[in-house]
C-alpha cells in the first residue's frame, strides 16, 4: 500500500512537471504561430497592394501618353508650322476634345513665348489675348532651351486650380545651302504646344478605379518628393519633408513613413507597412514612366486591422496559458487516479483516433486532387493566356505595319520636296482605318480588365434603338465599301422606333461587335438585323449568310480568346456577354436552320 501511494506521488509529481512543460512550450509555439500567421497575412496584403498599384500606374500611363500623343501629332503639323489659324484652331479643339476629363485646355506659344492659340477659343478671345506674354514660365523657357517634352511639377493658376504642364516644341525643318552649295536641312525652334492637366482630375479618376471591396486612398508625387495629388488637397504642390507634412504626421511613425516615402522615390516598386496605436496601413508605390522617362510615384494607402487582431489574439493565448500552468498543477493529483480508469478506455479512444487519422488521410488525398485540378487549370489559363498574347501581338503588327507604311512613305516625300507634301486621300484613310483598329484593341482589353476587376459600369439613358442601328449600319457600311472582301455584303435592318433605358454607348459597343463579327465570316450575302419589343423585354438579332459557328467552339463561344478567325482577339463576344449581363440580360447564338449562317441574339430589359 505504501508502494503503492510513493507510486501515486511520484506519478503525480511527473505528470505535473509534463504538464507544466507542455504548457510552457504550447505557449512559446502559439505565439511564433501567431507572429507566423500574422507575416504570411501581411505578406499576402502587400502582394495584393503591389499589383493593385502597378494596375492604377497603367491605366494613369495609358491617360497620359494619350495626351502626349496629342501634343507630339500638334508639335509635327503642317498646318501648326504654316501658320493655318483655322486648321490649327479645328486641331487644337480636336486634341482638348479627347482628353478633356484629364485636361483643362491645350495652348499654343509662339516662338517668343506669347499665347496665340488655345481651344475651345473663340474670334474675339484670341484677339484680346494674342498680347499675353507666358515666356517667363517654365514649360516654355525648358523645352525652348531643351528642345524636348517637359512635365512640369504641380503649378496653380489664377483661378486657384492646381495644374501640372506638359509641353512640347515645334521644331520646324528649314532648308539651307553650305558654303559647298549642299543642302542643309535643319530645325529651327518655333514655339511651344502646352497641355494643361488638372490633377483634382487625375486623383478622381485613380480613386475611381480602386476596388469598391478594399477602403483605400491614392497619392501622386513628383520625383522630387512633391505632392501632386492627396486626399488631403492643401498638400498638393507641397514636398514631403516641408512643415505641411511632416506636421500632420504622428510623431511615432515619421521616421519609418519619411523612409517609405524616401525608398519609393528611388525608382523601384515596393509595399510596406506602417502601424499607429494597432492600426495597420499598407503603403504600396509604383514608379510611373512615360516613354521610358521616370516622372511621378503612385502610391495606395490601404488601411487594415490584421496587426492589431493578431495582437489580440496573442495577448488571449498568453493569459490562457498562463491560466492553464496554474490549473495544470491543481488537477494533476485528480488525474493521476484517473489515470487507471483511463486505461480502460484507452483501446477505444485509441480506435476512435485512427478513425479520424483514417479520414483525415482520405480528406488528404481528396485535397491532393482538388489540387491537381487546379493545377491543371491554372495550366490551361497559363496556355490561353499565352495563345491570347500571340493574337494580341499579332493584332497589333496588322494595323501598326500600315500605318508605319504609310507615315514612311510620307516622310519619304518630305525628303524628296523637302516643302510641303501633298496626301492622297487614301492614305489618310488607311492611317485612319488601322489607328482605330489599334484603339479599338486597347479599348478591348482595357474593357476585359475591368469586367474580371468587376469596375464595369453602366450609364443608363433612354434612347432609340433605330438611332444606334442607324449609325452603326452607316459606318460600317462606309469601311465596306472600301474593303474589295466586303463589297459583295448588303445589310438590312428595320426602320421603327424602340425606345430602350440602358447604356446607350454599351449597347452600341455589343451592336458593332455582332456586325463586325457577321461581317468578318459573310463573303457575299445579306446581314439581316431584326429588333423588336416584346412584353418588357427588347429583342436584337444579327443573322448572316456565312459559314455558320464551328461546332467545335459552340459551346465555350462566349469565352475568353475563342475564335476561329486568324483575324481578331477572342474578346468582342465575350466583352459582349459581360455587357448583357451587366443589363440583366440574355445573349446566345445558334447555326441557322437552312444551313446558311448563323444568328447571334440578345435581349435585354426595356426599362
């Protein structure tokens, strides 16, 4: 009986000290869990910050080389260089037109730096205005002296609209004979042409493209560490480390918020977070450069809890553990006799784990081809997507080729005349026709980025349909009858108004792609288009006289990069679905019963 107690004791005595022990070390392992835990969830939100930035630098370099490829085509036109008022004025109108939500207007400086043109301008405007000296600023005294694009930092007007500038000069060839008598062709300066883009306009159009789900803020800065743009409006055209700033900073972060901010003006793309009083931001920053120059920085603030859950969290396990260790020595006498009783029902719980290893092992190997599946179907994204970068890139060789064509054999012509050269008609038309096929590829694309972002939206007007089938037949109807392929092709539509709620652009968009698609496969034939109400519902079809729809692709039509066309991306029907539904719509296609073509369907909601 005694051996029996000092057994007990001694039992007892080890089963604490194990206790104790194991307490111990669950403590330290939760805690390196949780610090773990907590990396790996940072390190997924930086990851995820650094691509939504690098998206937004995108689509804000895509916005602004559409406004210095208005500047480049303005400082290279004859009728600029001639001294054209009406043309210039008709191109400068032109140019404001297609970036007006970024620009507030385009001005063009003579050679002495005195405005002599701005659109949207009238007679007597200009009148009054053509004494106005802007010489002594800065967008025209660099590129004078330069003779190269200048982007200015943040400038505010006299109406108190902070700007920035990007100018261009107008470097005019002029013919001159050498003392050998050999032609010398130089540029002579002749003036600056300006766009003025206001960055309210900019940041709202950023802040416009971040993700609804996550609450975040963008921020533009120069490469100086000058605030172009902040949600904060009284630091733009500050620079980071004056007073404005460094004033609203909180005293324990600015150290570490001055060295993001500093690393991210060296020119690299990084993520990095920062924490006040257990509130976390992930600052993200992506370097933006225009034709291949470094200008701004673009930065996304997204605040989050994680750090500060985690933290919570941490500070629970620790007060549990420490419990548990004085707990533990207080039920280590009651389970040492426990233990004898245990032993009976060991076998029993040991059956029951193996049950559970045995499922868990069966869960494993389920998972393990739940995985392979999706290896298998990252495996065809990866193989679609590199198909659609081959079409992608060999859209744009099809149109970039010609118009490269075209602009050579016209500078050609410069060489020969060295004076003003004349155009035909045809020429322009071809330049004309492939620079659209190239915007209409980018708007493609840029569309399909926004459909898988889900940032499609819709702006509902009321409109007639006739109207948009009238305008869409008409145009293309003209590249019709340019197209020797085409010209064989009739398309019919009815004349009756339906009036239509719905996004009158969109609409248009999805009408043009089931054209150009039915025209695209027609040889000769007719393209009937049939559009009539029924109920509350709006029904169009396209029906053409063409192949028909291989029956291979039927059933994944309105996919991604599914075509059998060597001409085209795989996008148009699948924009166009993404639209329909957008609309609460329906859209469908099927081989026409006579054997002849196809007919493509969609309806939408009247209101």
């Amino acid at each position: 009986m005694a051996a029996f107690s000092k057994s007990n004791i001694l039992l007892l005595l080890v089963i604490a000290a194990i206790g104790t022990s194991l307490s111990i070390l669950s403590y330290q392992y939760s805690s390196v869990t949780a610090k773990d835990i907590a990396e790996i969830a940072s390190q997924e939100i930086r990851s995820n910050a650094r691509i939504e930035a690098h998206d937004l630098s995108e689509l804000l370099i895509h916005d602004i080389q559409s406004i210095t490829n208005n500047l480049r085509t303005l400082s290279a036109a004859p009728a600029i260089h001639n001294n054209m008022t009406a043309l210039t004025q008709v191109l400068i109108d032109s140019a404001q037109a297609s970036t007006k939500v970024l620009t507030d207007g385009y001005y063009l400086l003579d050679q002495n730096g005195r405005l002599i043109a701005w659109s949207n301008s009238n007679g007597s405007s200009v009148g009054k205005s053509k004494s106005l000296d802007l010489g002594s600023l800065e967008y025209f005294i660099v590129p004078k002296k330069t003779h190269s694009p200048y982007y200015t930092s943040v400038m505010t007007s006299a109406d108190n609209v902070p700007r920035l500038y990007i100018a261009f000069p107008i470097m005019v060839p002029e013919a001159k004979f050498d003392t050998g008598g050999s032609i010398i062709v130089t540029k002579t300066f002749k003036g600056v042409i300006v766009a003025a883009v206001n960055v309210n306009s900019i940041g709202k159009s950023l802040q416009s493209e971040l993700s609804p789900e996550i609450i975040s803020n963008v921020g533009l800065m120069d490469k100086n560490g000058v605030f172009l743009y902040a949600r904060n409006h009284a630091l733009i055209g500050k620079n980071y480390l004056g007073d404005e700033f460094q004033s609203s900073v909180p005293p324990e972060i600015k150290g570490s918020y001055d060295g993001i901010l500093g690393r991210s003006l060296q020119g690299e793309a990084g993520a990095e977070d920062i924490t006040v009083h257990r509130n976390t931001t992930t600052i993200s920053y992506q370097p933006v450069s225009i034709d291949g120059k470094r200008l701004w920085t673009l930065y996304i603030g997204s605040p989050h809890s994680l750090t500060s859950n985690v933290g919570l969290l941490i500070d629970q396990q620790k007060n549990f553990s420490t419990l548990a260790v004085v707990a533990i020595g207080a039920i280590a006498v009651g389970m040492a006799f426990l233990i004898l009783s245990w032993n009976r029902r060991l076998k029993g719980a040991v059956d029951a784990r193996t049950l559970e290893l045995r499922r868990a092992n069966e869960s494993l190997i389920e998972s393990n081809k739940l995985l392979a599946s999706a290896n298998e179907q990252l495996k065809v994204h990866d193989r679609m997507q590199s198909e659609f970068i081959n079409v992608a890139a060999h859209e744009l060789r099809t149109p970039i080729m010609p118009i490269l064509g075209d602009a050579e054999y016209i500078e050609h012509k410069f060489d020969i005349t060295n004076e003003i050269v004349e155009v035909d008609k045809e020429t322009i038309a071809s330049i004309i026709r492939n620079a659209k096929r190239l915007d209409r590829l980018a708007s493609d694309i840029l569309d399909v980025t926004r459909i898988e972002s889900k940032s499609l939206k819709l702006n509902k007007e009321q409109f007639d349909l006739s109207d948009v089938l009238s305008t869409s037949v008409q145009d293309l109807r003209e590249q019709m009858e340019n197209d020797d392929s085409t010209r064989n092709v009739k398309i019919s539509y009815p004349q009756r108004n339906i009036l239509v709620e719905a996004d009158k652009g969109r609409i248009t968009q999805v009408i043009l792609n089931l054209l150009r698609n039915a025209i695209k496969f027609t040889s000769e034939g007719v393209i009937s288009i049939n559009a009539f109400r029924k109920d509350d519902i709006v029904i169009v079809s396209v029906k053409d006289t063409g192949p028909g729809i291989d029956p291979e692709i039927l059933p994944r039509l309105f996919s991604k990069f599914v075509t059998k066309s060597d001409k085209g991306t795989g996008l148009g029907l699948f924009i166009s679905k993404s639209i329909i539904d957008a609309h609460r719509g329906t859209i469908w296609a099927e081989n026409n019963v006579d054997g002849k073509g196809c007919t493509f369907t969609f309806s939408i909601p009247s209101t």
